[in-house]
C-alpha cells in the first residue's frame, strides 16, 4: 500500500478540521433558526406586560449572547484537541507530561530540557488566553508586603473606632456597638480592659496625648473621659505567617460567613464609672478628639454642633455651629490649635483656635456626597473621605480645590495618615482596605481572602507609630480589630 507523505497527511486533517467547523456553523445557525421560531412562538403564549416588540428585541440579544457563548466553548474544545494531539505525540517519541490537568492550567514535566520548555509555553499559553479580562483589572506597580500579624477579638458587636495609645504602656483601643469600649495587648491580642460606663453605642476611642486617660464618645449624648492602669502580659511567639503580596489575592469570601455568638473575655478586668462625663449635646455624640495639650476636648454630634470643653471643669467652652446637618466626625491637629468637623451636608469645616480672641473658621467644599471624615497630616495638609467614593488632599493654604484626588470604587470611612510613612489607608465599606501616597498614587490592597481580612464593611483605620509587630490596624462590623505589619519599600514611596 502506498505511504501518505507528511505534507499530505496535514493538508488531509487541516481540511477536514475546516469541513468539521463549517458543519459546525451549519449546525448552530440551524438550531438557532429553531430556537427562534420556538422562542418568537412562546411570545404569543406568555402573560407579560412588556410589549412585544421589546420582548422580541430582548431575545434576540440574548440569542446574541448565546451564540458568543458557543462559539467559545468550540475554540476551547478544539485547544483540548490540540493539546491532547500534542501529548499523544510527545508520548510516543518517549517524552510524558504529568499532570496535564487544563482545568488547573499546570503541566508538569519529568521528562527533559526540551519538554520542560514546551510544558512552560503551554501553561503560559493557556494563562494568557483565558485570564485577559481578570489581568486587565490588576495593578503591577504594588510590591508592598502586608501580613496579617494579629486579631483582636471579644466585641459582641461591630467596632465602630480604635485608637492606639500615645504613652506607654502602648495598648489599642476599640469603641463598639456592643455598649463598651476595650484596651487590648498589641502583642498578645489579649483584653487588658473593658469600660463599660457608656449606656448606648460607643462610637469613638481617643488617648490623652501624655496621660493613661480614653475619650469615648457614645451615642447615649455623652462624652465620658475615664483613667486605666493596664499591665501588659509577656509576649507570646507570633505565628508562622507567610508574607503576603498586597495585590490581588484570591478572595473566597464573597458570601458572609454566618455569624456565630462570640464568647467576650471573661478574665478581662472593667471600669464602670467615668472621671469626666460631658454633656449637652441633643444628639448621638458620634466623635471626640483631644486638643495639644491635652486641656480640652472636642466633641461632634448628629445635632449638627462641634462641641469644646475644659477638660478640667467639663465646662463648655465654645458650640461650634454652622453645618446644615449632622456631624461625621472631628479631629485635632496633633501640633496647633485647630479643629476639622465633617458633616453629612457634603463638607468639612476647619476652625482655628490658635488666637484667643478671635476663632475663624474655613469651609471646604469639595465632595458630593458625606464626608466621613477629614483628618490631619503633619504637614499642612488635610485628607478628606467621602461617600462620593473619593478621598482628597487639601493644602490648608488654599482651600479652593484640592492638590490630589484618589477615586475607588466603594464608599470611604474613617482614614487614618501615617506621620512617619505618609501613607494613607482607606477602609471601604466593600470589606477592602487600600493604600495611597499623599500624591494619590495607590500603593497597595491589604489581603482579603477566606482566610484573612474582614467579612464585612471596614469602618476605622489607625496607624500605630511606635515599635511594636503591627503598624496598622483596622476594625469593622465583623466584631474584629485586625493588626497589620505593612512594609513599603522606600523606593515605592518616593514614587
């Protein structure tokens, strides 16, 4: 019998893979014919109130898509064609590839140098054609390194604040729904306290800037000021964590995981009784900060005033009004006598108490929708968040607009700026907590996995500056404070 020539053999199975595919095509443009017809039949049959022309119109995109549909799964079926082609005939020169798993899009060699090469041109290959859209959303300027240090938990609640102390003993601490607020070891995530004198929601945490004092503001009306004394326990080995890249983990907790009763510290001592309780606000006290100094406090309330009073008397001071509805959050500049209010009337208010006699006061409008909140940086800057999904650096010097803007894709809480790093961390209510440079430029996504991170929305960011294992720490409605070592090169920074 005659011998097939090479050449003849591939031309022969090159023609009769277009003949398989234009009977294919045949094949799908008649079933589609058919489903037309059945579909354009069952239009008479159904009872919609849409009209017909509409219904039709919708089919025919839909039938669209189908068909973009299918012709997929036939190109996909004829690359594991080839492949298995491939693997047939490397078999038989006596060259195997394991594991060639194409859902796993991996395939292993054992054999030579020529057939790892080969295994590594298909993996890459593969990852290419079916990944396009998923890399297309990535970002490949982050090498920032994040991991996981440690978690806080003991909240029947979610935790709406956390601070960390700026004396020592440095401790964190946690403001909750749950009624209470807890002083927590930073290297053991043991509870060291629980200030139980608040009688609603706890819904801001702030030090005294030199004593062991905390300033909690609580939805009860009040603003309590309340001493501890805290011995922090030894140290336990920290956990074997692998460092994790910043960007784009694999998330594979989209579904909220159910929520179980979580069993509070039961050897945790508590303080019922405060040293200074500060009332007359109308309204939920939703934030409190220390001046410099340490003399005076400032509160922020739903009803629609700043509050200053002497921490000595608990006297008011001063009622600082002017925003047209209810107040986010109020911060102090850790060096000057000024104040940042934010409102839900879409801006931020900065006043200035540096002279006595005279206290002037600045209003930024630049969002449009609620400003979270607004804080200081050392500089004479102010970060601004905002429900609008967008957080803006103002130069406090000129106030008409702002040098940077960073747009995300989810509402922003309560940011925090680090002194020494000069990074900003976003908490989103989507469960994600992102990275920026005061330029704006984003520098990484904290990990977010079924393993790591929280479940649900994040509302509170801190940095801690001191030298302790976390660097950051953030809180949310999952009742956990979850303590971060961030580690960002110094290159990336000065990008």
């Amino acid at each position: 019998m005659p011998v097939e020539s090479g050449s003849s053999a591939a031309a022969r199975q090159a023609k009769q893979k277009r003949k398989s595919h234009s009977l294919s095509i045949r094949r799908t443009n008649s079933t589609e014919q058919e489903r037309s017809g059945l579909q354009r039949d069952m239009l008479d049959g159904q009872d919609s109130k849409l009209p017909l022309s509409l219904r039709s119109n919708l089919l025919d995109l839909f039938s669209q898509i189908e068909r973009e549909f299918e012709n997929l799964y036939i190109e996909n079926l004829e690359l594991r064609r080839d492949i298995e082609t491939l693997n047939d005939r490397l078999a038989a020169e006596g060259q195997t590839l394991e594991g060639a798993d194409l859902a796993k899009g991996a395939l292993k060699t054992k054999a030579s140098h020529s057939t790892s090469q080969l295994s590594q041109k298909l993996k890459t290959t593969y990852k290419a054609s079916t990944s396009k859209i998923v890399s297309s959303f990535k970002a490949t300027t982050s090498r920032a390194v994040c991991q996981l240090v440690r978690e806080y938990v003991g909240h029947r609640d979610g935790i709406w604040d956390l601070s960390v102390s700026r004396t020592q003993p440095v401790v964190l601490g946690t403001a909750s729904a749950d009624h209470s607020a807890m002083l927590w070891s930073i290297e053991t995530g043991k509870c060291l306290l629980k200030y139980m004198g608040h009688q609603g929601s706890v819904n801001s945490i702030k030090f005294h800037p030199t004593e062991q004092m905390a300033l909690t503001a609580s939805g009860d009306q009040t603003a309590h000021i309340w001493r501890y004394m805290v011995q922090l326990p030894t140290p336990q080995p920290v956990a074997d964590i692998s460092q994790t890249p910043c960007e784009d983990d694999v998330d594979f907790s989209d579904k909220d995981e159910a929520d179980g009763e979580v069993e509070g510290p039961n050897d945790c001592p508590s303080v019922r009784v405060a040293t200074t309780t500060l009332r007359s606000h109308q309204g939920v006290v939703i934030a409190a900060d220390w001046l410099v100094g340490g003399k005076q406090v400032v509160t922020a309330s739903w009803d629609r005033a700043a509050n200053l009073y002497d921490v000595e008397t608990s006297e008011l001071v001063h009622s600082l009004t002017g925003h047209d509805q209810e107040l986010t959050h109020c911060c102090t500049h850790p060096t000057q006598r000024l104040v940042v209010t934010s409102s839900r009337d879409t801006t931020f208010r900065l006043w200035d108490f540096r002279d006595p006699s005279i206290h002037s006061v600045n209003v930024f409008q630049g969002h449009t929708d609620t400003v979270t909140s607004a804080v200081f940086t050392v500089g004479d800057n102010v970060v601004s968040g905002s429900d609008d999904r967008t957080v803006k650096v103002w130069d406090l010097k000129n106030m008409r607009s702002p040098i940077a803007t960073i747009r995300t894709d989810s509402a922003v809480n309560r940011i925090s700026v680090s002194v020494t790093q000069k990074i900003i961390a976003l908490p989103h209510d989507n469960r994600q907590v992102r990275l920026f440079d005061m330029a704006g430029v984003r520098l990484a996504r904290l990990p977010r996995s079924n393993r790591q991170g929280h479940r649900r929305m994040v509302c509170c960011s801190a940095w801690c500056e001191d030298n302790t294992s976390c660097n950051l720490f953030t809180c949310g409605f999952d009742r956990q404070a979850i303590g971060w070592n961030i580690n960002i090169p110094a290159l990336l920074q000065e990008k």
